[in-house]
C-alpha cells in the first residue's frame, strides 16, 4: 500500500498537468479517520484545521487523499462537493464533486505542488446538498520538503 501511494504522489506531482519535478529530503504525514458521521445539508468539517510547516527554502508539496465510504443507499447527490482547502483556497484540481454511484464509495486525490515556507493551514470540507451518514474515512496529508 505504501508503493501505491508513493507512486501515485510521484504521478500526481511530477505529471504534465504540474509540470514540476523536484528532489525531496523530508517529509511529514498526518491521517485522520473516522466513522458514524452524521451529514447535514451545508457545509462539514471533516476533520480538525491542521497546521503544517514548510521548513525549506525551497518549498513544499503537499498530497491530499481522500476516501468516504457512505452507509446504505443513503449517498450524497451531484450537487454535494469534497473539498480540502490550503491556507482557504481549494487544493489543485479544485473542489470535487461527490457522486458516490452505486459503491457508495467517494475518492479523492490533490494537491498542491508548490507551497512557500512557513506554516500552511489544511482542512477537508464536505459541502452537502442532501442528507447521509459517513460509515467510514480516512483523509492522508503528506508534505514533502523539497531540496
């Protein structure tokens, strides 16, 4: 699961829609789970503001994904959106919408490739159009500081 991850981060970091290739010497991980959340319609926290410090001079990226696993049939429509915001503004490719099919599964992947040092704010919302419960989620935030 690791060598996925990694791999997809590379992919996702170093592919033509960033165009950034960039060596990196450390990094940081934060995970947040849950499970048996109520959604109301309008806008959720999913998980607690995270506070994470870019020590390099030369920058940071940041990776973002995200799995929600809704229970039952009760899933959230096309009008619902999964968003996870750097510093207030959404992270690359922009807020996703939340159309969990017949899986009743939601997945997301962003990021955001070139973060200045200092201290960055990271929160992943849900922006409900209807009703549902949460059976599950995990949300992963990895940070690597480039060279």
């Amino acid at each position: 699961m690791r060598y996925l991850v990694a791999t997809v981060a590379a992919a996702l970091l170093c592919g033509p829609a960033f165009a950034d290739n960039f060596n990196f010497s450390s990094g940081r991980v934060v995970t947040h789970r849950g499970s048996n959340v109520a959604v109301t319609t309008g806008l959720l926290n999913l998980d607690k503001s995270n506070r994470m410090t870019c020590k390099s001079a030369a920058g940071c990226s940041l990776v973002i994904q995200t799995q929600v696993n809704f229970e039952g049939v009760n899933y959230l429509t096309y009008n619902s959106t999964l968003c996870t915001l750097v510093d207030g503004v959404p992270a690359d490719p922009g807020c996703q919408p939340m159309t969990s099919g017949s899986s009743g599964t939601v997945t997301s992947f962003q990021g955001r490739p070139s973060l200045p040092m200092g201290r960055h704010v990271v929160q992943t919302q849900i922006n409900a159009a209807n009703p549902a419960t949460i059976s599950q989620f995990q949300i992963v935030y990895t940070l690597y500081e480039h060279e």
